[in-house]
C-alpha cells in the first residue's frame, strides 16, 4: 500500500468522530458480556460527542494553533513569491472554478488575491496534487485566480506535491532567496512554517480562515448548544495536533 494513503487512512480512523463511532460499536458487541464495559464506552462516547461539539472546548483546543501568527499587512520589501499551499476541490464542469474550490482552497485563494492587490509585483504559486480528481489542486486554484482577474503569467503551478512536507520540499529550490508570503489556513499554519524553515525558507506567515474568532466576545447560552460546526473545528485541531507531534518525532 502507498505510504501517502496508509498515513491518510490511519489518521481518518483517529479522528475523534471515528473514535466516538468505534466506541458505539465496542458498547454494542460487549453489552451481553461485559456490561460494566459497555457501558463505559458509551459514556465516554457521549462524552467525547458532546465535548468535542462544544464552542468553548472547540475554541480552546484550536486558540493555541491560531494565536501563532498574526493576520498579514504588509512586507517591508518587495514580495517576490505568494504560495497558496493545497487543500480540496471537485471538478464539476457545469461549475465555475471558484465554485469548485473547497472551503480550504476558497478561503487561502481569497487571502492571496488580497495580498496580491498590496504587492502587485509578486507572482502566485499555487500547491496541491489531484488525488482521486481529474485535476490537480494547483491547477483548479489557477483557474480561479484566472476568473477573479489574476494574469496566467503572474501564476506558477505546482502541480505534484501531495503534503505539506513535500510542498516545502519541491518549493524549496524555486524561492531559496525569494521574500515569500506562505499562504494556508491559521491552524496549519505552524506546521507548514516549520516544513519551510527546515527547507532554509523562512516566508511571511499570512494566515487564511481563522476559526476562533470572536473569542473575547460577549457569550450567550447559544455558544454552549453543541453543532457539528464546532465538532468539525475540534477534528481541525485535533489533526493538526497529532500532524505536529508526527513533524516533531520526525525531525
């Protein structure tokens, strides 16, 4: 089995919603047997549901990823590079491209175009490999920087990179020496700095899709009601975190 699909796999089956499932499923096989057991599972099951479904335990497992880098402004000297790293797309040929953009990949191309309009001198590297589509991330992002205005010559793609780490890694000869914005979601952001930097890159941070803000907001009994939202949030972190203990035990 290839490597890339054994990693996705077994991360896909330590998510908290597949640990809540397995759980559920421990309780019903040992119910006749064992319910003293049967029944621990399911509490921790309901638990682990509940809790992770929750605003505040959401926000305060995601906060510490976030509050890392701040959002971008303005580079000091002239940017050369901005690199929007991969995410998620389908290909739909009666859609538009930005319509076909996952969240991930709209969120990262908007903050991009963004800083485009504050350094017009920079080019665009779009990141990401095709997977199980017909078209690769990268190309699927050109498409719609191309619709919301950017030239294709101020886009270069990148087209075969399946994960952070191999991204930093094809990049890496192309901006060596480069002033670089990294482009990626806020609760990526800190493992893909750390991917560059192990590189000898050391972009400008210009984090995309912020989830915890409002924080410090006024809070009302909504904020307490558990939403799948919220359990989606908690996978987020909790992926990331278990990315940065793998990128930790690996250096």
């Amino acid at each position: 089995m290839d490597l890339f699909l054994l990693k996705k796999i077994i991360s896909a089956l330590i998510m908290p919603l597949s640990i809540v499932i397995l759980l559920l499923v421990l309780a019903i096989i040992f119910y006749q047997y064992k319910k003293r057991f049967s029944y621990s599972c399911l509490i921790l099951a309901t638990l682990l549901l509940t809790l992770g479904s929750l605003g505040p335990v959401a926000n305060l497992v995601m906060a510490p990823l976030e509050s890392q880098y701040s959002a971008f402004t303005r580079s000091s000297k002239p940017v050369d590079y901005i690199i929007i790293l991969g995410c998620k797309h389908t290909t739909d040929a009666q859609l538009p491209a930005t319509s076909e953009l996952g969240v991930c990949s709209l969120q990262r191309l908007v903050e991009a175009m963004r800083i485009l309009r504050i350094h017009p001198e920079a080019h665009l590297i779009t990141s990401g490999y095709a997977g199980n589509d017909e078209t690769s991330n990268a190309e699927k992002v050109k498409q719609a920087a191309m619709l919301l205005g950017v030239a294709e010559r101020k886009i270069i793609v990148e087209g075969f990179a399946q994960d952070t780490e191999e991204e930093a890694q094809l990049m890496a000869p192309r901006v060596s020496g480069k002033n670089v914005v990294l482009v990626t979601n806020s609760d990526h952001m800190p493992r893909a700095i750390k991917y560059f930097q192990r590189e000898g890159i050391n972009p400008i941070a210009a984090p995309a899709g912020k989830w915890t803000k409002g924080m410090n907001d006024e809070k009302y009994w909504q904020d307490y009601i558990p939403t799948p939202k919220k359990l989606e949030q908690t996978t987020y972190a909790w992926y990331e975190s278990i990315g940065r203990v793998v990128q930790w035990l690996k250096s």
